[in-house]
C-alpha cells in the first residue's frame, strides 16, 4: 500500500469506543500526526464495542467512575447519540433495598437525581414487570442508552477532518519494536502486515486483545477476555406497538444479576449471574474464523437457563419471545474490576487504554488523551484506574483469572467498602505472620500484603474498655471492636504495628539530591539522619503522593509509602530518573521489615533492647539513627501517623521475626499488645487529622487546600511547582475539616457509623449538596472513630465559608441524614493531643 | 403421521475454517455447534406437518455424546422424541456406517411405535457434504426417496414434493411411508422461545449404542481451499453515499 504510513507521532491501535474517541479528543488537544489502526473492518472491527448493550447507568460508589461515566453522557449528548429513557434497579431481597439507600446516598453526593420506588411505582413506569416479586426500585431518570459505534465514528472523523488522523482498517499488528529509553525500552515502531510505522507514542486500546499486544513491546496489560451472556428475545406486542427504539426504562434485576433491555421490538436480556468463563487471549477466533464476530463467542445455553427462569419470573411474557440471537460476549476484566489506563510501567511511551465499558469509553479518551498532552489528566483522579497500581505479583495471569473468577459474579452484587477477597491469599506476608497467625490476626489485604487489622488475642480489651459492638450487620462488617480496644490500649500502655506492607525505595547516587528535590514539594537538602514529610505533585499542581523521605547518607535517601501506593509511585520515580546513571533506584520492600511500636511506654519497652539513649534529646522527634536493639541491626525513625511516642523501626527482612520476639518478649513488662492496621490507619490516624493518599489528598485538591503547604518553599524547581506557587498566591476556595457527628442515631433508633468511602456527601442545614467554587463536592473521605476523644469524626474538604469551626452541617449515610460539626481546620486538624506533647516530649 | 427427522450435529464457523494439524478434521476448539441448516429446516417443516395433519416428530441423531445439546435444541422449537445413536469413537463414521446404525434404529423404534409415515433429512450436512445417508437410509428400507425438495404437500398418505430445478420445480407423487431430503428455504425456522428453552431441559433423550462396523469409505485428508482477500469499502451513511453508489454501479456497468 502506498500511502501506508512509515511514520508518525502516535499510533493508536484498537478502534473500538476508547480508541475512537481517543483519537478525537488528541487531536482537540492538538496532536496533529496520528494513525489508528484495527485488525477488523470499520466501523464494527469485532470487539467489544460491536455487541454492547450500549446503556449507561450513572450511579456508582466510586467517584472516579462517576466522574469518566458523566463526562461520557455529556459527550455522547453533545454529539446527538444518546437516548435518555431511564432506569430502574428492582430490588428482591432486603439486603438489596438497604444497598439502594447507599445508593442514594452516592446520587446525592454526584448530583444525580435519583428515587426510590415502590412495586407499584414500578410498575407504573414499566407495566409488564411483575411486581409482586419485587420490593422496590431504584430509578434514575438519566439512565441512557446510546450509539457506541457511531461515536466512535464521529470522534474519528472529526480527527480526519482535521487532518490529523489517518485511519487503517484490517491492519494487522505484527509487533511493536522497541528501543533504547531513558530508564527502560521506549517504543520506537509499529510494525503490521501493511508495513511498519516508525513512531514516538503507543496507545493500545485493544480491549481483550490488549494483553497480547502490549507484549510485543514486553509489557503487561493485566485483564482477561470474560464472557459476558446476553439474548435478545422477541418480538412483543407490547414492545412492538411503542414504535421506538426504547419507550420504557431499562431494568435492572439487581439480585438475579440480569438485565432488561428494549432494543425496538425486542428485550435485550443479559446477565452476569452465571459462572465466571474466562478465556485466554488466544483463545479469541480471527474476525474470519468467527461464525459472528471475534467477540461474540458461541452461545452456552445451559450457562443462561437460570437467568431466563428469573427474567421470566420478573416479567411474564419474555417466556413466548423467540431467542433470535445470544451471545457469549467478550468483555475484559481486571482483577480488581477498574480500568487498566496510563502509560505502561515496563515499556516508555507505551500506553493502556483497555478495560473500559462503554458508559466510561468517551470520558477514558479524554482522559488518556489528557493524561498523554499534560502529564496527567484533569478529569479525574486515575489512581484507581492507573495501570502502575499492580505489583508484579499481581500482573500474571494465575492472579487475574483468580480474581476475576472472585468478582465477575459482584458485578451487580452489594459489594461492602471493605469487602476482602477471598482468592490469592497469603501470597505475599511479612516475616512476623507466624507470630501474627497465632495472635489470631484478622487481615486485610494492603497492596496485596496480608496485614493484620486487628487481633483476636485482644479480645479480653473489649471488656475492659467497655466497647459496644455495632448494631447494624453492615456497619459492624468487616469491623471490630477489638480496634477501638486496641487503640485505647496502646494511648496507655504500648503498641506494636506490623508494617511490612510499607513501600520502601531507595535512591542514591551522586545526582540523587538533585533528584529527589525535583521530586518533591519540601526541602530534602537536609543533615543526614532528618527526615522529610512531602506532598509529590503531578505536573498540575494537584497531588500525586504523599511519602516520607529519611536521608540516610549524603547520597542516598529512602522514600517510604503506602501499600497501596507503591505501584505508582515506583513507576513516578523511576519515570522521572535522569538517564545519565547519576542516579540509582532500588525497590527494597522484599528486603525491609518494618515494625511500629508506638504508646507512652514505648520508649522504656524499645530502650530495655539497646544502650542508645532514646531519649527525646538524644534522638528527637523526625530523626533516624541506626540503633542496635537486642543485637539486631535497626534503623529506627522517630515518627508517629498514631499520634503517640514512639518509632517505625526498620531491619533486614530476614532478622524481622526476632526483632518482633525480642519486642515482645520486653514489652511484657511494659504491657505491648499487638495493634492492627485499624487503628494505624483509622482510628489513630484521624485523632491526629494525619491525611490520607487516595482519600483526602488527591490530583484535584492541592496543598494548601489539604493544609500542607509550607510556609516557605524551597528554592530548588520541582514538579508542580509553578502551580503550587499559583495555589498559594489565590485563596483557596476549598479547605480540609474534620467534624464530628453529633449524633449517630438513625432513625430507627439505634446508632450508625458511616463509611468514609468518599460516597458520604456533606450537606447543608437544609440538606443541600455543598459544592465549591471549583464545582467540586464535599464529601467525607474518612470517617472514623476517635475512641480518646469520644466522638465519631469525618474529614470533608469545605468551601471556606463553611471551614471555621462550629460550624453545623449534616452528612448523609445510607439515605439518612446525621448532623455534624466542623471541629477544626488548616493545617492541625488534630482533636487528640493537638500540642504532639505526646509525640515530641 | 409419525414423521422421523435426522439431524447432525456440525461445527459453526466463520469465513474461514482451520483444519486440525493430521489434516482430517475441522479445528472446532473454539467453535460452536449447531444442526445443519438443511434440517434445521426438516425440523421445522416436520413441526409444520404435526402441528397441521396431528400426530408426532421422533428427531434422531447419530453423533457423539454431546450431540445432545441439538436434540435439545430441536425439542425446544417442537419434537416430541429424540434418539441419540452414539458414536463414541471420536470420529464422524462414513456414510454407510451412519446409514446403517439409523436404519437399525429405525427398525426398532418401528418395531416399538410403529412405521414412519416420512422420514426427513438435509439435503446434505453442512461439513461431510455427502449427498446419500437420506438416500441409503430410505434403500435400505424399501422406501421410495427424492433430494433437494423445497416443498411437501400432504394429503392423506400421498405426499405431493416439490424440487427446484433451474427452470422451475419438478413435482413427485410419493406414497407413505417415504424419505424426503430437504433444503434450506422450503420454510423459515422459529427460533425456540425462552419458554421453549426451559422445557427442553426436560426432554427425554433416548440414548442407543449401535455395534455397526466401521464403513468402507476413509478420509484421507482436507484440503483447504485458498484464501480470497475481501476489502470492504464503505461508501458513506444514508443519503450522502448515494452519489459514491452511483458513481460505482456506473463503473460497474449496471448504470
């Protein structure tokens, strides 16, 4: 082919929803030489796009999904291809009545109208379900369905029409070459079986084939092809006579995991209820050598009988509709159900664009398009979507299957905010678990760690605090009041944490001050042995991490972060190492173990192992000395996220199960308990108003928003800088508050303790939502207990206006509203010891 | 009438199909399968006959044990019976060791419920493509037999065929019990409801093991034939493309 391309900027390969659309949106954003390629014929190429079901409903718990999904309907709206008919999830079961008052908890808090309904009031909107099997519904009016093909289409063309966009159909990718980067290969070449394309920018947006294509270049794409069942059944009188495409709402039949879909005529029926069947990518027939389409996988009859049962016994007629046409359907999972977006962490300027439905696809090509032309995308906050999130032990395909087996089935399911996993467990652990076993540790899963949350061997602290378990099943699930007894105990007495799953890098090298003030938002030019707390911000200003950084050396210096950030944060390091070799980058997290011993007799305990002085002179708060204790190697850090004295205490991985023994053998004196993760980062966290990653400080809040900035900066440059300048010249219209509830009582009388996972909308006196003058909603980030300072605390992000203490507001949880008060605000939001006597005297 | 129709189960493919390394089967491991659409058809047409002269459909198969999966689907658009003569060798028997283990079935279903007023077949299955099970079948049993029909007439035991032939049809006056061969378009399958579905699970499936001997015909290998490359070019949407269409169907000489 002559006018094949050799050349270009970016190739872009997978023209289905998210390919498409990210074409358009780069070129908006005035990338003017792109080629998009697909194995298959335009404009159905054969992949997922082909055979959705192509409706949207807004609502979900996860304000990152909400915010692609909104932008995703307004884009479709804008370009004419979307049919507003409304929603309804019908309920069957209690449980599922009590999950749509979460539900519309999350509608309040996102601006979405929403009600719930009665059977009858069902029945009214779509008069052929059968009530009687249903206890109410859950209707959002802005429930739609839309064009997916024919966007993509459109987003395409507006990128060929302004000429800045070359499209090839039935091009085959053959391989993706690769060269010398910076830090690692950087793709250099595209090559097809039309020819090969010398490019700067990779984009593989290849839904389930994304796996295999990125491996050309030598990357992973964590997701797996999952069939999806759907039948489309009909024709209807009833269906046929409205003489449109959709007259009645779609439903969705929340407890038998189906849905039921007006498709003209006919009711699209589809179904996530039946056993997880996962495929491997080479599993996938050629668009020849399907009977449909490389997607539309041979139909297993007995896999659906169950869910035409219970489509039938929802609405009666479905039973005499021929099944003109059923599908497998192939759609990718990941395992842990979020998109898989950004640039590739093995692979330079290799990006992912996959794992996305059809109600995120327009919004995923803003954002990767964002993402590719700023450095990092303003729509959202990726961090639950970006590709670098996954451990290499959780990149393989024994871990995706397992968990994708695990959730395919939660798709419509009452997933609880901390919901553990059952599969692909005790896959990485620290070296105290034996110690932990027998404790009767509760784990949690922290970045795929094990980490003790509490323990049952403190259960005898439960009385003697007084603790009251919860009423209700699902405030109380996945909780303790172990916690909170472990958390009074270790404010009087002593603690010890199990810190393993701690992130631990280390940089060093001769250029790696220089580095690491490029990095980062505070000073690092600091004595040897000081440590720095800093926000790590994206090229926008907003934050991208918070770390601790101790200087070990005068080249070298540890960078310290949390299980669930190491993944990006790894990748953000190494992304941004000078390529000259003055700079080296180790991740010793498999080398280091660490352990917290925090509580007023942890000085005494930890000095009854070692004859260093411990002592606040000899060692002050923020500082890092090695330190034998009991003859062990240690470097111990003098710091506190609990707010009480004492040391996170680092050792070789392999002296990390006598350096435990030999604490606990000591603190018998001094009365140690082993304390859980809860109050390490809960309970103990929000006394202290100590912010956390992913929870308080994200891409869209800067600093001085989460009460962080500094009163000086620093002179070096570094990343964000100009915008961090800027955010501290305006005032904030936005500032970081703990309140307190002032009362937990739900309406039936007994206590209620939300959640904290950002779908808990602050509101107004008078039940209004708050929303900046950003536009951005307040809404609680954390919510905890604050056993030594009785109350039950959240922390929100407030317009300022709103921020001085006193202030009285509501909060909503479970469709209920409770009224708060604004305790405190800057940058001490601490209700417990806010002087840090405890911490630094 | 008691009608007897025979199906087989056959692989459903894209555009192009693969071919096992040994060269003798078709690579069906990612493929569905379906029944051949020629008797799909004599599924309907026998459905069709019962549901207008009364009596019953007996639906038979030879095939492996999973073949059960297309005797259910028949149950699920209306037979009343199914036989499944299984073949557990793992590969497709020859024609006449097909033939022979459906006459042998044949003879006992007769023996227990009596004759056959019309035994239906495809025309051809849609892999083997062979031509002559309808016709050995209907030798063996002393029954008249015509191919290609794309129309049956009924009217007491006379059965009235119609066979489409370039000109226009030839018609046979065939006496029951007889043996038709069938063809795609002699009428439109029904899908099966979701109501049609759910009963086929019930159906009972009348499983028979058949001692038939190996037949004399061997399979030596498959050819596949060469691939043409198709480019498909979409002129444009709705009214925009009409001047694209005209444009091409004057290049093609049809204008």
């Amino acid at each position: 082919m002559s006018d094949f391309p050799t050349k270009t900027r970016c190739v872009v390969i997978g023209a289905g929803i998210v390919g498409n659309c990210l074409v358009g949106h780069l070129s908006d954003m005035g990338w003017d030489d792109i080629v998009l390629l697909d194995k298959g014929p335009l404009p159905n190429p054969g992949g997922s796009t082909g055979h959705a079901s192509n409706f949207i409903f807004p609502c979900d718990h996860s304000k990152e999904i909400v915010d692609l999904t909104l932008d995703s309907q307004r884009q479709y709206e804008e370009l004419g291809l979307q049919n507003t008919c409304g929603g309804i999830e019908v309920a069957r079961t209690e449980e599922r009545m009590e999950e749509f008052k979460r539900r519309m908890t999350s509608a309040k808090c996102w601006g979405i109208p929403s009600t719930l309904l009665t059977p009858a009031e069902v029945k009214e909107l779509v008069p052929f379900i059968s009530e009687d099997v249903i206890l109410g519904g859950f209707y959002t009016p802005s429930v739609s369905a839309v064009d997916s093909l024919e966007t993509g289409t459109q987003m395409r063309k507006r990128a060929q029409e302004a000429g800045h966009l070359q499209v090839f159909a039935n091009t085959e990718v053959t391989d993706i070459e690769t060269t010398n980067g910076k830090n690692k290969p950087k793709v250099s070449a595209v090559v097809t079986d039309r020819g090969r394309i010398e490019c700067d920018t990779v984009v593989v947006a290849c839904g389930v084939w994304s796996p295999r294509i990125a491996e050309m270049a030598g990357a992973t794409i964590p997701l797996t092809p999952a069939v999806h069942q759907m039948a489309d059944v009909g024709p209807f009188d009833v269906l046929v006579e409205t003489q449109q495409e959709l007259a009645y709402p779609i439903v969705r039949d929340m407890d038998t995991f189906c849905y039921e879909r007006q498709t003209a005529g006919s009711m699209e029926v589809g179904s996530y209820a039946h056993r997880p069947i996962l495929h491997r990518v080479e599993e996938i027939p050629s668009n020849d050598e399907a009977a449909l389409s490389p997607t539309e996988m041979p139909f297993t009859a007995d896999d659906f009988d169950q869910q035409m049962e219970e489509a039938i016994e929802l609405m009666e007629f479905l039973g005499d509709g021929e099944i003109k046409y059923a599908i497998n359907g192939l759609l990718s999972l990941t395992p842990d159900a979020n998109p898989v977006l950004g640039p590739t962490v093995e692979v330079e300027d290799l990006w992912s664009a996959a794992a996305v439905w059809i109600k995120e696809g327009p919004g995923v090509g803003r954002l990767v398009a964002e993402w590719m032309t700023h450095g990092y995308p303003h729509l959202t906050d990726p961090h639950g979507a970006d590709i670098a999130r996954f451990y290499p032990q959780q990149r393989n395909v024994h871990h995706i299957e397992a968990r994708c087996e695990e959730h395919f089935n939660k798709t419509y399911g009452i997933v609880h905010p901390r919901e553990q996993w059952d599969s692909r467990r005790d896959v990485t652990t620290g070296p105290v678990k034996a110690r932990t076993d027998a404790l009767g540790a509760f784990y949690f899963e922290a970045g795929g760690w094990e980490r003790p949350h509490w323990y049952q061997s403190n259960q005898d602290l439960v009385q003697n605090y007084g603790i009251q378990e919860r009423e209700h099943e699902w405030d109380g699930r996945w909780w303790s009041p172990i916690s909170d007894a472990e958390h009074l105990h270790l404010r009087d007495h002593a603690g010890i944490v199990d810190l393993s799953a701690f992130q631990i890098f280390e940089i060093s090298g001769p250029g790696s001050l220089e580095y690491i003030e490029h990095m980062v938002v505070n000073k690092c030019d600091v004595k040897v042995g000081a440590s720095i707390y800093t926000p790590v911000l994206n090229p926008s200003g907003g934050f991208r991490s918070d770390l601790t950084i101790l200087r070990l050396g005068l080249e070298r210096f540890r960078i310290i972060t949390g299980a669930f950030d190491g993944g990006r944060d790894e990748y953000w390091f190494r992304h941004n190492m000078p390529g000259d070799g003055t700079v080296q980058f180790e991740n010793r997290t498999n080398a280091v173990c660490t352990l917290g011993v925090w509580g007023p007799n942890a000085v005494d305990l930890l000095s009854a192992l070692t004859e260093s002085q411990l002592d606040q002179d000899a060692f002050p708060y923020g500082s890092c000395q090695e330190i034998l204790l009991a003859g062990i190697p240690t470097e111990m850090f003098r710091v506190s996220y609990v707010g009480d004295s004492g040391f996170e205490i680092y050792t070789a991985m392999q002296h990390g199960l006598a350096l435990w023994d030999a604490i606990a053998e000591a603190g018998q004196a001094f009365h140690l308990r082993p304390v859980g993760a809860a109050v390490y980062g809960t309970s103990g966290r929000i006394e202290k108003g100590y912010r956390l990653m992913g929870a308080e400080l994200e891409n869209e809040y800067t600093p001085v928003e989460a009460g962080l900035a500094r009163p000086k900066v620093k002179a070096a440059d570094f990343i964000g800088k100009a915008d961090y300048l800027a955010a501290r010249d305006d005032s904030p219209c936005a500032q970081l508050c703990v309140l307190s509830m002032n009362d937990l009582a739900c309406e039936a009388g007994y206590n209620r303790f939300p959640m904290g996972s950002g779908n808990e909308p602050i509101l107004s006196p008078t039940g209004e939502r708050i929303v900046d003058a950003k536009g951005r909603v307040s809404r609680v980030t954390t919510a905890g207990n604050a056993p030594s300072v009785g109350k039950y605390l959240l922390m929100s992000y407030l317009p300022v206006e709103l921020c001085a203490p006193g202030t009285e507001l509501q909060v909503m949880y479970q469709n209920e509203l409770y009224p708060v008060t604004v305790e405190a605000t800057g940058p001490n939001l601490a209700l417990f010891d806010p002087q840090n006597d405890r911490m630094k005297n | 009438m008691r009608v007897l129709v025979c199906v087989k189960r056959v692989p459903a493919p894209g555009s192009r199909i693969n071919i096992t390394p040994d060269g003798l089967n078709v690579d069906t491991s990612h493929l569905g399968f379906t029944t051949s659409p020629h008797e799909e058809c004599a599924v309907e047409e026998a459905t069709q006959i019962v549901e207008q002269h009364g009596g019953s459909v007996t639906v038979l198969t030879v095939g492996p044990p999973e073949a059960e999966e297309q005797l259910r689907y028949a149950a699920s658009v209306g037979g009343n019976d199914f036989v499944l003569v299984v073949n557990d060798t793992g590969e497709d028997w020859d024609p006449q060791r097909t033939s022979t283990a459906i006459v042998e079935a044949i003879i006992d279903l007769e023996n227990d419920a009596g004759e056959y007023d019309l035994i239906l077949f495809g025309n051809e299955s849609a892999d083997a493509g062979g031509y002559q099970i309808g016709i050995k079948v209907a030798v063996a049993l002393g029954r008249p037999a015509v191919n290609g029909i794309k129309g049956i007439d009924i009217s007491g035991n006379t059965l009235t065929a119609r066979r489409e032939v370039d000109s226009g049809y030839e018609v046979y006056t065939l006496q029951a019990p007889a043996v038709l061969g069938v063809k795609e378009g002699i009428n439109l399958p029904r899908y099966p409801t979701m109501k049609g579905r759910l009963a086929s699970k019930k159906a009972q499936i009348d499983r028979r093991d058949s001692s038939t001997p190996p037949g004399p015909q061997q399979k030596v290998r498959l050819h596949q034939p060469e691939e043409t490359v198709t480019e498909t070019q979409v002129l444009g949407n709705g009214a925009d493309a009409a001047a694209a269409v005209v444009d091409l169907l004057a290049d093609l000489g049809v204008l």
